[in-house]
C-alpha cells in the first residue's frame, strides 16, 4: 500500500542553520505530495505542495522538489528561525477513494538560539 | 472563505462514558470530510472520511463511529470510550475529488480518557 517515510526526530538547529528534513514515499501511481506543520497545541497548516514530478512547491522560505526518480520529497529551508520549531507532517494524496492524505510520522525541529 | 470549526478544544472523559466530537465547515459545499487522530509521540492515522451525506468510509475498525447528518457537519461519535481511545482528534475537508487541492484541518480536540 502507499506509505510516507520521514526522518525520525526531533531535529536540534541552531538559528540560522540549514535545515533538510527528509521524506520518501511508497506508491503505484503518481501522487500529489504536501508538507503540513503543526505549531504546538494546533491542528495541521498547509506549508507547501507539488502535484508532479519536478514541480517544486515553495512558501515561507521552505522548499521541497517533487523527484519521481528518488520517490522522494525533501523540506529544506537555507535559515531557520526560532518561530520554525514545530511538527512537520510529510503527505501523498491520489485522486478517488476519498482523496484521502496519507502522512508520515512526522518530524519535531526543535530550533535553538 | 471557507472555514472549518471544530469542538470543544479539550476534553477530559471517564472510561465507559459516550463521546461526541463536532465539526463543520462553512463557505463551501459538498466538501470531502475526514477524521484523523494523533496518539501522542505518534502520526496522523484516518479515522473516517466522508465524500456526501451518508457515505462514510472507515479505516481502521475501532471503538469510534462517524456520521455526517448535514452537508457541512461530521460528527465522531463513541458509545463507551477506552483508555486507548485517548488523542488528539483533528477534523478536516477538502474539495472533491480534486487530487492535489490540500486538507484544510480544525484546530482539533485533545481527548483525554481517565
């Protein structure tokens, strides 16, 4: 079945740091794939999406490329700052049966002054 | 714009007793409704999902149920809550059957079963 992957947490940075969490995905069609963050004590908030492959989605100075080859859609981000430190949720979503997402584990970043 | 309610924001229950959790979602129509739940230190797991009135699909047999008896409202539902039973319930919709438009979540409900 499909499945999300994500690197296991939490991730310790410093301010400024580079930050690249890691996603990689199982499925047999051509999924669209999503970065959810979830702030502490809140629900879930959009961050970015790419619909196919070699689209890059990008906000808020994160980014993530869509790579078919690698089945894999990594969150980066060149300077993270203290207010980034939250739960980061990887996802894939097909069309039918509901359109539901499918999400990995999620990955704390814990970011440190 | 289209907004999504979800309540109450916590909750505290003893084992045995019922359970009902509330959504809706305003400024859209025939959205595509979905329950997730968060188990502490652990991801997201679909609960339920409901793409009209009455067609409700479950993912993972359990002691919960789900119903939608208004286009806009999904209601999780629980005859006796378990310990197990305790979370963090995040309700969501999205467009239908759109492949990459994104859930929009509530700010969900931590239950805690005592």
């Amino acid at each position: 079945g499909d499945s999300v992957t994500q690197m296991e947490g939490p991730v310790t940075l410093s301010e400024e740091a580079f930050l690249t969490i890691n996603c990689t995905y199982t499925a047999t069609g051509y999924p669209s794939l999503f970065w959810y963050v979830q702030y502490p004590g809140e629900g879930l908030q959009l961050l970015l999406k790419a619909t196919k492959a070699d689209d890059k989605g990008s906000n808020k100075g994160f980014e993530a490329t869509y790579r078919k080859e690698t089945t894999s859609f990594h969150l980066e981000k060149g300077s993270v700052q203290v207010s980034d430190s939250a739960v980061y949720f990887c996802a894939l979503r097909y069309k039918g049966g509901g359109n539901k997402l499918t999400f990995g584990t999620g990955t704390q970043l814990k970011v440190e002054l | 714009s289209q907004t999504i309610h979800q309540w109450p924001a916590t909750l505290v229950q003893p084992v045995g007793s019922p359970l009902s959790l509330e959504c809706t979602v305003e400024g859209t129509s025939n959205p595509n409704l979905y329950w997730y739940r968060q188990a502490a230190g652990r991801g997201l797991q679909l609960l339920f999902y409901s793409i009209g009135i009455d067609q409700i699909s479950s993912e993972v047999p359990q002691n919960l149920s789900a119903s939608r008896p208004q286009d806009r409202q999904f209601i999780l539902s629980s005859k006796k809550l378990l310990l197990s039973d305790s979370g963090f319930y995040l309700c969501a919709w999205s467009v239908w059957a759109t492949r990459d438009s994104p859930l929009h979540f509530g700010n969900g409900t931590r239950l805690t079963v005592t």
